[in-house]
C-alpha cells in the first residue's frame, strides 16, 4: 500500500534560495580549494580559478533557465530525463549523487579540523563522525533547520571572511602571494601548464554545490522571479569570496604551509595575530557555521537525489521510502552517511596518486560536477530545439554564447580532471556502469513523477 502524499509547501523567498545557494556552497571557501595551491602555486591557481569562474557564471545564468523552466527537486535527474529521456536521466542522476555524497566526508574533516584548532586534544575524525550522527539525526527526525536560519547562518559566514580579509590585511604582502607562485616554472612550459590544469577540481570546489539550490525549486514562492534572482546573486557573491579569501590568505605568509591542510584560513590569521588571538577563536567558532551551513544543506541534497533515483527506478526502490512517522527519506540518509563516515575512516590510510583522500574526495565530487554540468547545458541545448514552445520564464542570456561557453570549459575540465587522474576517473566510470546495469531491472518499480517529494513507492513486499 502506497503511503499519502506529502505535498512541499511554497514558502522560500527570493532572499532565502540565495542562501540556501550560497550556504551550500561557503564552506568551499574555508578549506579544500588550498590545495589547488601544491598542483599550481598562487599564480597559476589564480590563473586558473579565473577560468573556473568564468565556467560557473556563465553555467548558472544557463542553468537558471531550466530551473526556473522545470522548478522540480529532481534538478539535473528531471531536466536531463526530459532531454534525452532514462540514459540521459541516469547519468545526470548519478553524476549529482557523486557530487553530494561525496562531498560532505570533506566538509566533515574540515569541521574536525577546526574545532581541532580550538580543542587540540579533539581527534578530527572523531569529531567528523559526530558531525554526520548529530545531522543525520537532524534530518530523519524531520527536524529541518528553517530557511531563515540557513540564512543567518550563511551572512554570518560571509561577514566572518569579510573579517579575516581584514584582520589578516596588517600582514598583507603581495611579494608573499607571488614568491615562488607559478609551480613548474623551473621546469619546461608543459609541466607548468599541467599544474595549472591538475588544480581545476579545487577551483571547482569554491563554487561545488551552488546548483543544489534547484532542489528546493519546488518550495519557491514565484519561482519565475525569485529563482533567477537567488541564483545571479549567489553566483556574484561566491566570485567575490573566491578570489578575496584566496588572495587575503596567500599574502598573509608563506602560503607553501598553507597548501596541503584543512584549515588554512586559521593557519593563515595564526600567522598575522599569533595563536592566542581572539580574532582566531572568532574565526574558528564562526566558521563552523559556515562548514554547517554547506554540511547540513547537502546531507539534505544527497539524501533528495538518492530518494529521487531509488523513485524512479534507478536505485533499490528500499531506498525510496520515507519514514511513517517523521515523513523523511530516512535509509537514503543513512545510505549516504555509510559512505561519508567510511571516507572519513579511510583518510589517513588511503592515498591516490599521492595525495590524501581528502584531496581524492574533492576531485571526485568535482568529477561528478562536472559531467552534471556538461548535460545540464546539452539538456538546455537540446530543449531549446525540441520544445521551443515551453515556457521559459527566465531565458539564459547571450543565447547560445553562455551555454556553449559554460559546456566548452567544462569539457575540458573533465579531460584535465581524467587525464590527471585517472584512478578516480575509473572508479567513477566503474561505478556508473554498475549503476546502470543493476538500474536496468529497477525501472518501472519506482514512481516516475518528477515532482519533488511528494510521493513514495510501494515496498515491493507489500
């Protein structure tokens, strides 16, 4: 017996998709992006995240379309299904659920890390699985942190860098963001640029997750008006944070300290104020709500996208249920976290390539980004040609400069992120193709609607 709908209530604002978008994403501009520093140098991922930059501005005003066109939690499952119907729909599907499942083991290291900072006896990891219960808990309970408070908590985060750009301005020195800045450069041209291509995957992951806003589409109050406007804002705010926090944080020091860690906005102002400084604890404490803001967020998008696939058939239709009492997809919370506290165990005991799983975990939630974003702009190709009557009540400006624009640097984003590692790439392509193998006998079981959480599929013994 099928269980009653759940209808989604139309409540969010213009001002709270903006963020929802940014709080998803702020996170990223307190640690993980760093890394970017020990493949390119300062220079060169400066370089490089200009590009990147210029991949995610012109991606949303493209991507807005179809959220505003096609307002369902599916988001790029639902968009890419209509274009090019069920392959088309997996791939999408799958590439976003790599993206969001892979994405919040990360954030939970860097909230161990940062409390590690004020509580230096506290195990990161320890912490990070404690993150992932005190959450998960939050979110089968039905206990949904408020819009408005997502809000509060992302300004307060925003004004925090805003803070550390300042603090850390008394040791600003553009001699020290430029000293040794283009890694490679001692060597011939081609190893220079292959560093700056080795950092795209941290580039990304300042602006990783923006698009998870388009799951709450459905809970938008005039999603024709507000959606445009959460997502332009968004994506003009993070620019901005990107490239300030990078270059405020490059100049306050050596950066080389800085470019293998997990808290280098911490280890940046230590060495401006000194260890004791009470600008520091600020920073740590307020941070945290930052790293909270995107980890809760996602955890909510990982677990939307897994009921979503599971409800189409794609995954075990187990996976689709949601709880009798608290009306909440709780196994697909609880499948999603399996995978995050098992990263989280495995850091300091995998390396891929040489780098930490840290750093594997962030290329391959961006790899899956990126091939979500080249069928997000193929899927707004395609729809422009094949129903050019659908409403469109935001239409992607400089048509089809923008989208073409967005889907070439994505591209060859993708091939630098293959060609630089492709121990990753091969799991990922490994892992779809057993995806798609064991969906194939799963199709039809699930709910095809493309609405947002509004139904859930019989369980197969009832």
């Amino acid at each position: 017996m099928a269980e009653p709908a759940a209808e989604l209530r139309k409540t969010l604002s213009g001002l709270h998709l903006w963020g929802i978008a940014v709080g998803l994403v702020i996170s990223g501009e307190y640690f993980g992006w760093s890394y970017g520093w020990a493949a390119a140098g300062t220079l060169g991922f400066l370089a490089t995240t200009v590009l990147i930059a210029t991949m995610y501005t012109t991606f949303i005003f493209s991507f807005t379309e179809l959220t505003a066109a096609i307002p369902q939690a599916g988001g790029p499952f639902a968009y890419s299904r209509r274009a090019f119907g069920p392959l088309g729909g997996y791939i999408a599907g799958f590439s976003t659920l790599i993206e969001f499942v892979f994405a919040p083991p990360a954030i939970a290291l860097a909230i161990g890390a940062y409390l590690n900072v004020q509580f230096p006896g506290l195990d990161a990891r320890t912490a990070a699985v404690g993150a992932y219960l005190v959450f998960m808990a939050l979110n089968i309970a039905g206990v949904t942190i408020a819009a408005t408070f997502e809000l509060v908590v992302t300004v307060l985060a925003i004004a925090e860098l805003l803070v550390f750009m300042g603090v850390v301005s008394g040791g600003f020195s553009w001699a020290n963001f430029t000293a040794a800045g283009w890694a490679g450069a001692d060597r011939p041209s081609f190893a220079m640029l292959g560093g700056l291509f080795a950092a795209i995957p941290f580039a990304i992951w300042f602006f990783l997750a923006i698009e998870g806003a388009a799951m709450a589409a459905e809970e938008a109050r005039d999603p024709s008006r507000t959606i445009p406007r959460a997502y332009i804002g968004g994506i003009l705010t993070l620019v901005a944070l990107a490239f300030g926090t990078m270059i405020f944080a490059g100049a306050a020091g050596d950066w080389k300290l800085l470019a293998n860690i997990n808290d280098p906005l911490p280890q940046a102002m230590k060495m401006v104020v000194g260890a004791k400084s009470g600008w520091l604890h600020l920073l740590v404490w307020i941070g945290l709500l930052g790293l909270i803001a995107s980890f809760h967020g996602i955890i909510m998008g990982y677990s939307r996208q897994i009921f979503a696939l599971a409800r189409a058939g794609l995954l075990p239709p187990l996976l689709a249920r949601i709880h009798p009492r608290w009306r909440t997809p709780h196994l697909a919370i609880l499948a999603g976290g399996v995978v995050g506290v098992a990263a989280i165990y495995s850091d300091s005991l995998v390396t891929i390539r040489g780098q930490s799983l840290t750093a594997s975990i962030v290329t391959m939630s961006a790899l899956g980004a990126i091939v979500m974003y080249i069928m997000s702009m193929l899927s707004l190709i395609r729809l422009r040609r094949r129903e050019p009557e659908m409403p469109r009540p935001f239409r992607a400006p400089f048509y089809p400069l923008f989208p073409l624009t967005a889907l070439v640097i994505a591209v060859i984003s993708l091939v630098a992120i293959v060609w630089f590692n492709p121990e990753l790439a091969a799991i990922f392509l490994g892992v779809g193709v057993i995806g798609a193998l064991a969906s194939r006998g799963g199709r039809g079981r699930g709910v095809h609607a493309e609405g947002a959480l509004v139904r859930t599929v019989a369980p197969d013994n009832q």
